[in-house]
C-alpha cells in the first residue's frame, strides 16, 4: 500500500473555462495511471454529482462536467466546490456555473 505522504505529487490539475455556463473542463496532467473520483458539492456542502473510478494518465486526461445533478438536472447558477481524488492525491476547486 502507497500511502499519500510517501509519493511526490507529479501532478498538474487545472479547469477551465470558469465561470462556465455548459461544460467545464477538468484537465490532468500526471506521470502515472490513477483512478479519479470526482465529487461536486454546492455552497450548503451538500453533494450534488458524483463521477467515481475515472481512469486517467499517465499524460494528459480530461474529465468534463454539464452542470447537472446526479438526476440529470440541470443545477442553478452558483459557486461550487469540485472534489478530486485519486490514489495519491486530493485536491479542492472552487467554480462558478452561469445559466
């Protein structure tokens, strides 16, 4: 088992375009294969999508997001949190949906 503290982060995550009002795009660029779960909060913290075991790397990946709930709902305009974990690294982004 690799724990987290062990391997250097080799990882570059940006998205893009933000504020979005149809697709956001999630871009990876890792050294190595990991699998990705994606969890999408609203400004209560409630969890509004969720996207588990994205295969992704090594290179460069994208991982895209319609603004619709785990309903297939469109969401309202708003700030967001977007959740990224993999097998060695978490990491927190802030997003803003325009309809």
């Amino acid at each position: 088992v690799v724990k987290k503290k062990e391997v250097e982060k080799t990882s570059s995550i940006n998205f893009y375009p933000n504020p979005f009002n149809n697709i956001i795009n999630l871009t990876f660029d890792i050294t190595y294969n990991d699998n990705v779960d994606v969890s999408i909060y609203n400004i209560n913290g409630s969890t509004i999508k969720r996207m588990k075991n994205i295969k992704v790397g090594p290179g460069f990946s994208v991982i895209n997001w319609d603004g619709k709930n785990n309903r297939g709902q469109t969401v309202n305009s708003g700030l967001y949190f977007v959740k990224l974990k993999g097998n060695v690294f978490e990491d927190i982004l802030e997003i803003t949906f325009l309809k």
